[in-house]
C-alpha cells in the first residue's frame, strides 16, 4: 500500500516511559532529579511505588513531586530520513523506520506542585538583593553563638501537603445542631440545674424510669443500664431507648464528682450532704505493673512512605452506618458488664467508673463514711481531700490480689 512503511517486529525490547516534568538538557541531571538509578530501578520493580522528582537533589527539605503509575499501550519508532532523495533504480528508501520497543508502563506527573521553602541568605551590604543558598542537614546540636552569627534566615517545614491532587471542601454554613439522643450536660460551675420537662418522653418504660429516679437519684450509665435490665424483665431494651427518655428525665455533668452519670432533673447534688455515695471513683488498673507483663502498645498508624495520597474520584454512591455497640446494636446479654465490685471481683477494663455506693468493701465504706465533710468542693464532693485516693488503693489491692488468685500460675513474675 502507498504511503505505508513496514518495519520488523522480532521480540521488542519492553520499555517504561516516563513524563519528565521539564525540559531534558541533561540526561544525567535528569536521572539524578529522579533519584537516581537505583532508585528508580526500585520504583519500577514495584507498581505500589511512586517515582519522585526532587527539583534540588541534594536538598534536606526538597519537596518532590510524585508521579503515578498507570498502563498504556504504545511503541517507541526510530525514523530516519535522508537528506537527499536515493539515486533512481535504488532500492533504499527515503525514510526508515526501526521498533526499538514497546510501552506498556508510564508515569505521569500530573499532580500539583507544593511550595518550595529555601533559606534565604541575606547580604548585610545595604540594598543588596537576596540570594538562596541550599539547606544543610544538622547533625550536632549548634551552640547560641553559631546561630547569632548566622547570616541566613531558616525555618525548617514541619508539615507538607498530604495530598497532591485538588479535594473538594464543603463548608458548612450552619452550626451543628445537638444529637437528638444526646444528653443534656452541665458544667460544675453551674448555679442552677435543668428542671424537671413539663411532659415526659412517651415510652412504655417511662413509668419505669421515673420510679428509678424516686429510688435514687443518681445512677452511673452501666448501673442504670443494668438495673433496667432487671425491671423490663423480658422486654428488650437498648441504649438507644434509655438515652431518648433519660433526656427529658435527667441530666448529666461535664466534671465534677458526679460526672458522666444520670442525675434527675431537679436535684442538684452539690446542695445535699447525702450525695457522697453516689460520688463517682475512677479507677484504673495497670494490669502489667503487678504482673510482670510490659503493656501491649499498638504503633501509630504512620504516612505512605510512597508519598501524599491520590484523591480519586468515587465510582459509586454508597452510604455507610457506624452502628456503635452502646448506641444499641446488639442484643442486651451480650452488652453486660457489672457496675457493682464485690470482693473477688476481676477488672477487665483498664478504666473503671464506680460509684462508691456500688463498692462492696468494708474498708472503702469505712473510709467513705470517716472522710465526710461540711462543704462540697469540685474535686473532691463532700469528701475530704485525700479520701478518694485512700479508696482507690484499697480498690486497688484486691483487684490485684482477685487476679493473682484467679491465674496463680502468673503470681511468681511479681
């Protein structure tokens, strides 16, 4: 066919091809811009990678850029032309063409650049320009007179950009909103407390409630849960459902000795000397100080060392729901945990929130009971100062003689 050039195929050669962000002048340069021989060698060997473009090689604090991986389809073709037409009768042919190989592979800088931060070093001649010099990697610490006789201003980057592709920002113009479900909660320094609503949430397990609340008037969340359990009887009943009608039943503290427990509406703690055994302890046990064991640490979760993330365009609409196990999934004998400790009792849990009533041992409520006081204080409730550490080693000790009994196999490590 006219016009058509017929080149050999035989076993070509497989090729990476690479879209240099700039213009080749030095073929050495350029290899060194991206890493290096052996670097890029890496990067090819391995399709997770990605090749990057240091504009300053030999620059600590060099932000490259990042090319990604994608497959093609393509030939390399050497041509050739003459210069002069062939002599006639001749069988050569004014242009050649040669497969020197085939693409399948490409890399291609198609991300944004990030800012590229130099230390400037400034002539002290008055109106002298400024020039930049390249950054030098400190491996001793510099004394106060090297860094007064400095004459280049350096302040290192501690964050570059995470991603080198345009996100999509929604801003929101509204303020959130409070969660339906969530509590109502208030501050220690509070003067006054939430009354009591003037129409109660519809449940048939409001009745229930509020004859709890008579009983007593504050409640941790997992003693509340737990002896809702007990009143339901069959029924099922989920954290959910406790949160709707304890909404307009009770409400909470941020602080204080009573936080993060249920306390009706109306009654304010601070003002009621009788108040003292609802006090929340805290506990927490270090289960490998007492048994020999150091901790388990689980490693932060640490950047792609391959660079900043793509952001990809999604393929589909999908919508996803979290359901936590205290919001309510789950069945209710899966989800129990006691509120109460009795002696004997094994603390799985590294943080524990008892109230003091809930602690069945003799020298906690001896403690309790010999360190009330007159005025109730943030810190310490109607309790004097100290007492809540006092009851906490005792609690501590039989934890740790409950689970050195329970695995005596263990108790010789400490």
């Amino acid at each position: 066919m006219d016009g058509l050039l017929e080149a050999p195929l035989n076993a070509p050669k497989r090729l990476v091809c690479v879209n240099f962000p700039g213009f080749v002048n030095n073929v050495g340069r350029a290899i060194e811009v991206l890493g290096g021989e052996s670097k890029i060698s890496r990067v090819f060997s391995n399709s997770s990678y990605r090749l990057e473009a240091h504009l300053r090689p030999k620059d600590v604090e060099s932000i490259p850029l990042y090319a990604s991986r994608s497959h093609c389809c393509g030939m390399v073709l050497k041509v050739r032309r003459r210069k002069t037409p062939p002599p006639e009768g001749s069988e050569e042919q004014a242009t050649t063409v040669q497969v020197v190989g085939c693409v399948t592979v490409k890399y291609e800088f198609s991300g944004l650049a990030d800012f590229q931060f130099l230390p400037a070093a400034v002539d002290k001649n008055p109106g002298a320009s400024s020039t930049f010099r390249h950054a030098t990697s400190i491996t001793e610490p510099l004394s106060s007179a090297a860094l007064v006789e400095t004459d280049f201003l350096h302040i290192p980057t501690f964050l570059f950009c995470r991603s080198d592709r345009p996100l999509s920002f929604r801003a929101y113009t509204k303020p959130r909103v409070d969660r339906p479900v969530s509590a109502q909660f208030i501050p220690y320094s509070e003067d006054t407390v939430p009354l009591a609503p003037i129409k109660p949430h519809e449940h048939i397990f409001t009745p229930i409630f509020q004859q709890m609340f008579e009983d007593r008037p504050v409640w941790s969340t997992q003693a509340f849960y737990n002896t809702v359990q007990t009143r339901v009887g069959k029924r099922k009943i989920t954290r959910v459902i406790i949160k709707k009608i304890n909404k307009t039943l009770a409400y909470m503290f941020s602080s204080g000795p009573w936080r993060l427990c249920w306390v009706k509406r109306g009654y304010d703690p601070r003002t009621d000397p009788e108040a003292y055994k609802y006090q929340v302890l805290d506990f927490r046990s270090k289960r490998s100080v007492y048994r020999g064991k150091p901790e388990k640490v689980r490693p932060q979760r640490m950047l792609s060392a391959i660079g900043p993330t793509v952001a990809k365009p999604s393929t589909q609409s999908c919508s996803v729901a979290l359901v936590r196990k205290d919001q309510g999934a789950g069945d209710a004998a899966d989800d129990y945990e006691t509120h109460m400790y009795q002696p004997g009792t094994k603390v799985n849990q590294g943080q524990k929130l008892f109230q003091v009533c809930d602690v069945m041992l003799d020298d906690v409520q001896d403690k309790m009971m010999d360190g009330r006081v007159e005025a109730c204080t943030e810190k310490d409730g109607w309790l004097s100062t100290g007492t809540m550490d006092a009851m906490r080693t005792v609690l501590a000790q039989h934890v740790q003689e409950a689970d050195l009994q329970q695995n005596p196999t263990e108790a010789s490590v400490s």
